[in-house]
C-alpha cells in the first residue's frame, strides 16, 4: 500500500469518501524525519496492512491534520499510536473537540521539524485555512484541498457537471473553483502564496489527485496565476 515518492516520503491511497454523493479519493503521505521518526500527514483510514508498513519504517511521532477537513480518520491512528503528538490546523479543535490535540499548527515549522520541514497558512480562505508543506530533501510541495484533480469517471449526471463547472476533472490539478471563490482576503493569500513560490520545489503532491513530479515551481505559478495576478 505505501509507494515511495521520493527522498524519505512515501505515500499510500486509501478508500474514497463520499460528501453530499461526491466521491472523493485519500491519499496520505508519510515522511521519515533524520532522527528516524516519521510524520504522518493527511492519515487515511488504518488497517492492519497500513499499520505493519508504516511500521517497518519507524516510529511515528507525529500525525498531521493538514486542514479543518481532514480529520475523520485521526482518532484511529491516536489510539494506534498513543505517544504520537497529533496536532490541529486553524478551526479544527473547535469542530472536533473529541479529539484531544498535543499542539497547534501555525504559520512556522514546528521545533520538532523545522530543520526539514517548512510549512505556510494559506490564508484568506472562509472554507478551511490549509497549511501546506515542503519537505526540503525531497523538494516536494504539500497541498490538501487547494488543488485538486478528480477522475471524471467519478462522476455522472449532475455531479459530473458540477465538477466540470468546479474545475475539479480539468487536464492537470488545478484549484477549485469553490475554494477560488472563498477567497475572500485576496491580499493575505498572495502574502502566503509568495512564501510558497520562494520553496525550491521540485514535486507537488495533493490529497485528490494525480502528483507534479516536473517542473513544479511552472506548476504552482500557472495553478495560482488567477490570484497572483487578479484583484
């Protein structure tokens, strides 16, 4: 189930989810930090297999909700591994408060990662206030939400329309035309956005969709051309 992505990442798909009878794809990644310890980002659902693959690759010392709406498989992968520190995105402990969080994500790396990980709130966004990643030896870029590529086989009569209409079945992954929309302080999301565009970025990843594994600096400027460059 885990592939290997790139230098210490590895990534694995797990079962749709279904949100008002739209299906959407899960895919997590986990990176293996120097001190042997892995960070897991977005967790899909844990099973067995999952849970013997991670396993084999460390201890896991960190689980990652990555924004307010990842967050349904996080009490499983807290029982599994009670000493892990799981930590919550802007608006999440307010809307699970079931789940006891060890620390808050914000606008930089956390002491425990930051010399291998750096990460940005992407703000002015009223639907989720996502944090994206870069993993610094593998060059890769992680986004969640805020770029999406579903496959089109996905959907059917007025789903299927509503995709194409949302910009979520386009040629490449792209940003949902909803999530463009919601944002609604465009200049703090262009202050986030600069932060991105300065990584030495080499992949994208997302949590549905196909990942950039070229020319990813082109990608993330043409992806987010209509806010960088519209008022």
């Amino acid at each position: 189930m885990l592939k290997h992505f790139a230098h210490d990442i590895w990534i694995a798909d797990g079962t749709e989810i279904v949100i008002v009878g739209f299906h959407y794809p899960t895919r997590m990644a986990v990176i293996k930090l120097s001190g042997g310890g892995l960070f897991i980002w977005s967790p899909i659902q844990l099973t067995d297999g999952l849970r013997a693959e991670v396993d084999a690759l460390g201890p896991v010392r960190h689980i990652v909700a990555p924004n307010s709406l990842h967050h349904l498989f996080l009490p499983a992968w807290k029982q599994a591994y009670p000493g892990a520190k799981v930590y919550a995105p802007p608006g999440l402990r307010k809307k699970r408060e079931d789940i006891v969080f060890d620390a808050d994500l914000g606008d930089a790396p956390s002491p425990e990662w930051d010399q291998e990980i750096d990460q940005v709130l992407m703000q002015g966004n009223v639907i989720t206030t996502e944090v994206v990643f870069f993993h610094a030896k593998s060059g890769t870029v992680l986004f969640t939400d805020l770029i999406q590529q579903l496959p089109a086989s996905s959907f059917s009569g007025w789903r299927a329309v509503v995709a194409k209409l949302d910009l979520m079945v386009g040629p490449e992954p792209s940003v949902p035309r909803k999530f463009r929309l919601a944002f609604t302080n465009r200049r703090a999301a262009r202050l986030s956005l600069e932060r991105i565009f300065a990584w030495p970025a080499e992949k994208v990843l997302m949590a549905h969709g196909t990942p950039v594994e070229t020319d990813a600096r082109v990608f993330l400027r043409r992806a987010f051309g209509w806010l960088a460059t519209h008022s």
